[in-house]
C-alpha cells in the first residue's frame, strides 16, 4: 500500500512538471519554425495543460482499467469548474470578457452535448472517438479563425506570446519536448499502477479513484495557471484556462483512447457523473450570463456556489464508498 501510494504521489509531480516542460518546449520548437503564437497557444499550449488527463487515459485504456480513464477525464471537468474555478472567483471576483459568450461557453457548451451523446450508450468505439476528434478539430479550426478575424477585440496575440520561451535555443527546444514527453509516459503509467492497487487493497472502485485523485492531480496545471492568472492581475484568464481545459477533456481525453480500443463505460459514470459534468457546466453559463449587466462577473457568492456543488460532489462519492454502494 505504502509503495502504490508513492507511485501515485511520484507520479503526479513528474507528471506536473513534464507536462509543464514539454509545453515548454514544443512551443518554443513551433516558435523557432515560425508558428504564430496564435496557434502555438491554442493548440500546443492547450493540448498541454491536458496533456497528463490524456496521457493517464491512454495508458489507463491499454492497461484495460478504463474506468480509471473515464473518472480521470469527468472528474477533471469536475475539478476544474466547481474547484477551481469556484476557488478563483471566491478569492477575487472574475470579469467575464463579452466575446466568451459568443465563441467559448457555446463550444463548450457543443463539446459537453457531443461527449454526453457519445458516451449515454454505455461504451465507447473508434467511431466515438473518431467523432470527438472531429469536433474537436473543428473547434480549434473555428477558434483560430474567429481569433484571427478579430485580433483587436481579444487582445490574445500579445497575452499568449508572454507564454512562448523565446529565449531557448533550438536544440533545447528538441531536448525538453522530448523529456516531456517521454517522462509524461513514464509517470503516467507509474500513476495508473499506483491507483489500480490502492483500488484493489481497499476495495474501492477504479472509477472513483479516477474521479477523486486522479483527477484532481491531473488538474493542478490548471490549477497553477489559475493562480498565476491572479498574481498577475488578469483573474478573467482562469475562464479561459478552464474552458480550454474541459474542451480538450471532454474531446481528446476520451476520443483518444476510444480510437485505441473499444471499450464498456461504468454505469456510475453515466448515471451519476456525466449529470454533474453537464450541470456545473449549464450553472456556469448561467451565473455567466445572469444578471444581466455590462459588467458580468463571476462574483464570489457564485464561486461559493461552484465550490459548494464540488465539496457536495465529493462527500456523496465519499459516503457512497462508506456504505458500499460505489
């Protein structure tokens, strides 16, 4: 126990920091090739921040305990709505920016309808995940055109090119992607070992420790880019993290290893789970959206609210165990 328990707490921090380093590296490696920052941050950066979710759900997925894949991507979207951000706006009231109604909450909201859609069956199969990769691809298409047709209203060029390491050389670049890479492997399937034997020695099912440890360890990148967000000063960009996050979730944490193997969904996950998935994302838009003002915001009543929906979450799936039903 005491070594599967090390694995998991071992492996969540490689998988932090070489999530953080292959980021770093891809995009100074996309820099030097003339990418624009533009897409460097919606797709590497974006592919980055979830990168240990889809990693953990792959190696999950062909180590056969896919419940563990499933409670990782669901429970990260969990995390990252009601935690996270209901942690954010509860420490500082977030602005919300107008253009996120017209083009992120509404792709979210298309991303959170095509999961639920793939996934109401009970399992999954290449065309699952074929079809959640396809709109996945979709969407980033559409988000580089709309922000490139307005570069003024957002402002994201100047932001994400802050981001991009521009002082790493070429070579360094190659070296740091591929470590990245190579350790978010390594301590992905060390993560994966770790939870299927704690689930195993204390008789508690792989999906819920893929819904409680797993997907709060995946979710701390977000996490960090949250609290950078506010020493910076820039609260709104903890919006953006989230929604970018829960869309790569949602799409490519599942789509990917569904194009793996087929494989069958846990009944919890569907009946239980995937509900609060798709509640806290409509309580979102609503407290976004209402009232109705000039200046909306996240205010720390509704991050209260968030973070209330998640501790609520928590002690259900906590008391399930207790009793033996999940």
């Amino acid at each position: 126990m005491l070594l599967a328990v090390s694995a998991i707490v071992f492996g969540l921090i490689l998988l932090v920091w070489s999530a953080d380093k292959f980021v770093e590296g891809a995009s100074s490696l996309a820099h030097h090739f003339g990418v624009s920052p533009l897409i460097i941050g919606i797709t590497i950066i974006g592919f980055g921040t979830s990168a240990p979710e889809i990693l953990v759900s792959i190696i999950a997925v062909m180590e056969n305990t896919p419940d563990i894949a499933i409670g990782n991507a669901l429970g990260s979207n969990i995390a990252n709505i009601g935690l996270i951000l209901g942690v954010t706006a509860f420490i500082t009231p977030v602005p919300i920016a107008k253009a996120l109604f017209k083009r992120e909450y509404p792709l979210l909201i298309i991303a959170t309808a095509i999961l639920a859609w793939c996934l109401i069956d009970g399992s999954l199969n290449q065309i699952d995940g074929l079809t959640l990769l396809l709109a996945l691809l979709a969407i980033l298409i559409f988000l580089i055109k709309s922000h490139r047709n307005n570069p003024d209203k957002n402002g994201i060029e100047d932001e994400l090119s802050k981001t991009i390491p521009e002082n790493m050389t070429l070579i360094s670049a190659i070296i740091w992607s591929l470590v990245g890479l190579a350790v978010l492997v390594g301590s992905s399937k060390i993560l994966v070992w770790g939870a299927t034997d704690i689930a195993l020695a204390l008789g508690v099912s792989e999906l819920i420790i893929g819904l409680t440890v797993i997907a709060l360890g995946t979710s701390l990148p977000e996490l960090a880019a949250s609290i950078v967000s506010l020493k910076k000063g820039v609260p709104d960009m903890a919006i953006g993290n989230v929604i970018g996050s829960n869309l790569f979730n949602s799409l490519a944490v599942i789509g990917i290893p569904a194009l793996v193997t087929d494989f069958s969904i846990n009944a919890h996950a569907v009946s239980r789970d995937l509900p609060v998935v798709v509640g806290l994302t409509i309580l979102l838009l609503c407290f976004s959206f209402f009232p109705a003002s000039s200046s909306q915001s996240l205010t720390r009543l509704k991050g209260l609210c968030l973070l209330c929906c998640f501790v609520i979450y928590q002690l259900y799936l906590y008391y399930g165990v207790m009793v033996g039903n999940i």
